[in-house]
C-alpha cells in the first residue's frame, strides 16, 4: 500500500508549528522535490518555497504566512520545480489549525499532481480556489477525512495510529484523486 502511494500522484503532508518543520510522505516529496521526514526529521516552509515555480513563490507564500496567523482550510494550485528542468502542476488542499494561543499550531494536507489535466501547462485559475466553508460533496468529505486523520493521531496509542495510517493515507488518496475531477464548490465567502 505504502509504494503505491509513493508512486500515485497524490500525497500527504504535515506541519507542527512547535518544531515548524514540514513533514512530507514519498509521494508529496517526490511531486514537490523536498526530502521525505524520517523519525524527528524533516524539512520547512523555506525549502518548499524554494522548489516552487518563482512566478508562483510570492502567491504561496504569502499564503502560507496567513494560514499561520489565522489558521483556516485552503486551495491552492502552483506550479513545484522538484528537480531542474521538470515543472509540475500541484493542486494543494489541507487546514492549518489555530491553537489556544490563536495562530496555528498545526496543520495537514494533501498534494496532487495535476499536470496532466492541464491543457498546454495552465490551470484555470478560477478551477482550483479556496474558501472557509462549508462545503459539500467532495470538499466536505476531505475536511472530514482530515480531521478524522488528526483525531486519530491525537487520540490513539502510537502503535495503534502507525497500524490505521496506511488505511487514512489511501482514503485521502482517493479523496484527492476524486477533486481533481470534481468541479469547484460555487458559494465561496473567503478565498485564500
């Protein structure tokens, strides 16, 4: 199960602001050009941002920095350089979520290489936006997924969330795989 998800276009992410390093599945890493975390270690928001496209690192990062000030879900497409030469379009989605002094504390996603649904190397811009709230169908079924990653890792023994991991992994694999090919939720409020 676990090379499948290395070799798919879709993958996973975490951040925990209180050691601020990015953690990144086989799949996410190799799609964004980051190292994979092993154990303790991983990598951070700067070197992410030095893999993306420079005409898209002013846009994501600029968001990045919101979602760790006000927390919040978020959409984003852009172009990731994991490697000189190969350009890849990413659709990213995940929630950064505020901790008890306000900014976030934490966060995860997934990521999914959409490069082949890209007609002549663009995105419609307008196809892939974010919003807080509530969304339904696909939207709604990854924020749930999501939280039910987050719970899970919060509230079970480490033995026993290592053995259900593999099981969430492949759910928000499918969920992400299913985005891409579902149309937009129309009523967005906020767009990040």
């Amino acid at each position: 199960m676990a090379r499948a998800l290395a070799a798919s276009d879709v993958g996973t992410w975490e951040w925990h602001g209180v050691d601020d390093v990015l953690r990144c599945d086989a799949a996410a890493a190799a799609m964004l050009g980051v190292p994979r975390a092993r154990a303790d270690r991983g990598t951070t928001f700067a070197l992410l941002l030095s893999r993306v496209h420079p005409e898209d690192q002013r846009r994501i990062g600029s968001l990045i920095e919101d979602l760790k000030q006000r927390g919040g879900l978020f959409v984003a497409q852009f172009r990731a350089v994991p490697e000189l030469g190969d350009v890849r379009w990413i659709l990213a989605r995940g929630r950064f979520s505020r901790g008890v002094s306000g900014v976030a504390s934490e966060a995860r996603g997934i990521v999914i290489d959409v490069t082949a649904s890209s007609e002549d190397g663009y995105l419609d811009e307008h196809a892939f936006c974010a919003a807080e709230v509530t969304a339904g169908g696909i939207d709604r079924v990854a924020e749930l997924a999501l939280s039910l990653f987050e719970t899970a890792e919060a509230g079970l023994r480490r033995p026993d969330f290592e053995r259900l991991k593999p099981l969430l992994d492949v759910l928000l694999h499918e969920i992400g795989r299913q985005m891409v090919e579902t149309p937009p939720v129309t009523d967005l409020d906020v767009i990040h």
